[in-house]
C-alpha cells in the first residue's frame, strides 16, 4: 500500500514560480509523472540503491510539504505545549520518518502510470482535495491529497495530508504518537521517533 506514496513526489527546488500557476491537480499529475519517470530510468533506484533513493525523496517530495502543519497535526494537542526545541527536534525526526517511509515505497516502484480524477474546486478556495489513482501491476491504487495555496513570495500549492486506499497518514501517525504521548510524553515520543529511525536506518 505504501507504494503508492510515491505520487505525492514534487519538483526540485526552483520550480516554485512555475508552480504558482499550475492547478493542484495539474501540479500533481505533472510532478508524479516525473518522479515515476526518474525511477524507471534510474538503474541504481531500481536496483535498491537506497542512499539514492532516500536523497530522491528528500529532494523532490519534501520542499513541496507543508511540514510544520503535517507534524503539529500529526502530534495533536500536545504540539501546542510543546518547547521550541521540542517541536524543531519533533520535525526533523518526524521528516526522516517519512522520508524512509517514501524511500522504501519508492524502490518497489516498476511501470505505474497516474490517473487524475475530475477536480472540484471554486476559484477562491485555499484548500482542496485532489483525487487520483496508480494504475499498473494489479489492482488500482486510490490515492486522495488535500493541498493548500500558501500566499506570498513562493506561493503555490502545498500538499498537507493524503490519503492512500481511505486512510490518512496524518491521523494514522496521531494515533499512535498520541500513545506515545500519554504514556512517556513529548520527550519519549521524540526519543522512541529517534530509535526507530536508526533501527530504520540501519536497514537502509
């Protein structure tokens, strides 16, 4: 199932005027097709090179996240209560969460094509759902983004949650970092995000 996560995969950084213009669901089909297309034409990627992929992940998916909103929602409650420190020690184990998270999706990807579905969106509307599926190798992935327009210099549309076959990762990681919480708080769910992100590495 998490293969399917590739497709939230976004332009390098630089691209973000060309984006300022681009429909949501125009920006996503744009940039999954890129990525998949990186994939298929990169023998180290399709081999299990993961320091690659990892680095692949980095580069194209996360500049286009709004990371901060992604884990202070993930977190809950809690993030409000939490330290400076904490919540900057919160994203950076939270992004290497994911990271791997996509790098592992990402090395099990063969000749997936993306479908877009119709777009429902009002001219003045800042956030949106944008719906589409991975098609190819068996059955039909659905994969759902909820993206916003960030205002200002660099604006464009910012992907903040998804949802793959009618689960969504943000309210998937609450659930279990809110068990985390209540049990050691803040300062164990940074140090059990901390260990399981060396156990992950170390299988890289």
């Amino acid at each position: 199932m998490l293969a399917a996560t590739v497709v939230i995969a976004a332009a390098l950084p630089g691209t973000a005027v060309f984006a300022q213009d681009e429909a949501p669901d125009a920006l996503i089909k744009r940039l999954s097709t890129e990525v998949l297309d990186t994939i298929k034409n990169d023998k180290a990627i399709r081999a299990g090179d993961m320091a690659k992929v990892v680095a692949l992940v980095d580069a194209r998916i996360m500049p286009n996240v709004n990371f901060q909103r992604m884990t202070a929602s993930a977190v809950g409650p809690a993030w409000r209560q939490a330290t400076p420190e904490q919540q900057k020690r919160l994203q950076e184990e939270f992004k290497t969460l994911l990271v791997r998270t996509y790098a592992g999706a990402l090395a099990q990807v063969s000749d997936q094509v993306i479908s877009m579905k119709p777009l429902r969106m009002a001219a003045e509307d800042k956030e949106v759902l944008v719906r589409s599926e991975i098609k190819g190798g068996g059955e039909a992935i659905q994969l759902d983004y909820r993206l916003e327009k960030t205002p200002g210099q660099g604006a464009g549309w910012r992907i903040y949650n998804l949802n793959v076959l009618g689960v969504w990762l943000v309210e998937t990681y609450r659930s279990q970092f809110a068990s985390e919480i209540n049990a050691k708080g803040l300062d164990g769910l940074i140090a059990a995000l901390t260990e399981r992100n060396k156990a992950n590495g170390k299988k890289a």
